[in-house]
C-alpha cells in the first residue's frame, strides 16, 4: 500500500480508503469484519463511515457494526485511522425540532457523543460534516468544534459536499481564530463527474485541503458491469443512465480491455491522478470486490491513456476561470 499525508496535516493515511456504506444494508456483518480485517492486512488504514449509513430506521447499523469490530481487539482500533460524519436525523438521537439536517453546535456535541458510542472507541481521527448548513456560522462551528478537540474526542476536522467558496470561508475564519481548519473534504468526482476541477479541486489544492473522492465508480456505472448487469443485483444499473453513456462506457471497456486492467481500476486511478487528491474511497459489498482493487495504487496511466480518457469523458476544461473565459 502507498500512504499520503490528509491535506497539511501530519497524519498519514492509505491512498485508498475503506467506505463502509455497503455494511448492514448489502453485506452482512461476518462478511463486513473479514474485508476490514482484508484491508488491515493490505495496509488500509484509512476507514470511512457515517452516521446516517444503514439508512432510515437502521441509521447507525454501519457504526454498530464497525464498533463490535473493534471490540474483538487485536490492535484493529490503534490500526485503523477512523472517519464519520454527521448532519442527518438520527432515530437514536431526540433531537426534537433540530431532528432535520443541519450542523448546530448542539447537533454536533450530541451526534458525536452518539457516534462514540454506536463505534465503541473514545475517539475518532476525522470528523466530517457530511452537508452545507448555512444557516450556522463559522462563529459557531470553529467554537464547537474545539470543544471535542480540547477534549480528545476528534482529532481532526473534515468537510463533505462543500462548495469551493464553502472551503475558503471555513479556513479563513480558522486562520483568523490560528486553527488549522479543515485538513479534508470528501466530494462526489469521477470521470463521468468532471465538475469540481472548476472550483472545488483547485480551492482545495491551494488551501492544503486533502480531497477524497466519493462514488469514484458513479454508482457502479464506471465498474464494468453496467454494460452487462446481473440478472436480480441489487445495484442493477439504471437502464437510462446506461443508455445516456453507452458510447462513453464502449469506449471506455475498449480502453480498459487494452490496458489489461479492469475498469473499476482505470476509474480509480484516474482520480488519483489529480494533485489535490488523498484517498477515492472504495465501497466493496465482498471480500472478492475489495482484493480486486487493490492493485489500483500501482497503476500509472501514461499520459496518451490520460488523452483517451479526456477524449471519452471530457471534464469542463480545466479550472475558472480559463475554462469559460481567457
């Protein structure tokens, strides 16, 4: 495995990174514990969840099962390096009228405590707002947050589906109180979701924000099978969606049968390619999935690959202003 530092922090983490979205609703629980203990032993060290995974009235299940993982001990905790998010309604969390979605100081201090609980630690590396909420200021968030970090509790601050402008207020309001803000932001970026190399990717670049990518694989799209999927699965592809990018996903096959890789793999290191780049996040739903995607940290696409793929998913051309502008 290859690591990185998260953003301009000092912490080290694997340039992929374990989503556990699938765990408690797609994979079962024995099957969850053997690919987190597969990624251990592959060097993973970098484990994504949230609070909300298991969905609806299960919210919560993911961290659950992620906490009784933990709690079979053998240095899986001090191994791993923990991220979770919050902003949604918690069944398990009375939050009364503030249930909706939302970052308040009072959200973050009970849904954190929550999150300890459900993942059985007393701490948590990376702490992520999962959504926007401007109905709360950064007088109130940087507060907050410092609170839990005083304490322990988290040792970083993270972002997801934030704005570029979103970033740049965030760490200038940390800069002004001599906090390092933000060390991460997860955002949606794959081929086929070119958008952040406007703003989002360069905002994050400049600010020493480390990026990690979510839904690399645009929802199974980009993972092979959506040309040829599998009678009764679960995450059958959308035949409309197909049909919009039958040509793209032709060529892309194409391209990637060439290569001799995989397309999930193709998919995946193309997004590594981009400087601001920390982690894509893979989401596997077996062990076989996971030990698939190993190898995707030793790619190289060279630079007439990076060509092909710009001609079969052209992004928007580059950063703003110069690709709309001069």
């Amino acid at each position: 495995m290859k690591y990185t530092y998260l953003g301009r922090s000092g912490l080290k983490v694997s340039k992929l990174c374990l989503g556990t979205m699938n765990f408690g609703v797609d994979t079962e629980e024995k099957e969850a514990f053997r690919i987190m203990d597969a990624a251990l032993d592959a060097g993973i060290n970098f484990f994504d969840t949230a609070n909300i995974y298991g969905w609806g009235e299960n919210a919560g299940r993911t961290e659950e099962i992620i906490g009784r993982w933990f709690a079979q001990g053998g240095g899986r905790r001090e191994k791993t390096i923990l991220a979770t998010k919050f902003y949604g309604d918690m069944h398990d969390v009375n939050d009364g009228p503030n249930r909706e979605g939302g970052l308040s100081a009072y959200k973050l201090r009970r849904h954190l405590d929550a999150s300890l609980r459900r993942l059985q630690t007393d701490h948590i590396e990376l702490y992520q707002m999962h959504h926007v909420d401007r109905n709360v200021s950064w007088d109130e968030l940087w507060e907050a947050f410092q609170v839990p970090v005083y304490q322990g509790k988290i040792g970083y601050v993270g972002s997801s589906n934030f704005a570029g402008r979103d970033l740049v207020k965030a760490q200038y309001e940390a800069k002004a109180r001599h906090l390092i803000g933000l060390v991460s932001e997860q955002h949606k970026y794959s081929l086929l979701c070119r958008l952040p190399e406007l703003e989002v990717l360069p905002a994050a670049q400049e600010l020493g924000i480390g990026v990690i990518a979510w839904s690399p694989l645009d929802g199974g799209l980009l993972g092979g099978n959506a040309l040829k999927p599998i009678a009764g699965s679960k995450r059958a592809s959308n035949p409309e969606r197909v049909e919009k990018f039958r040509s793209q996903l032709e060529a892309f096959s194409t391209l990637s049968k060439e290569l001799g890789e995989s397309e999930a793999n193709v998919a995946l290191a193309w997004t590594l390619v981009h400087p601001a780049m920390t982690a894509p996040i893979i989401g596997p739903r077996t062990l076989e999935q996971f030990q698939n995607t190993l190898r995707v940290v030793d790619i190289v696409l060279d630079e007439s690959t990076l060509k092909r793929l710009d001609e079969i998913f052209p992004g928007p051309g580059g950063s703003a202003p110069q690709a709309y502008a001069w």
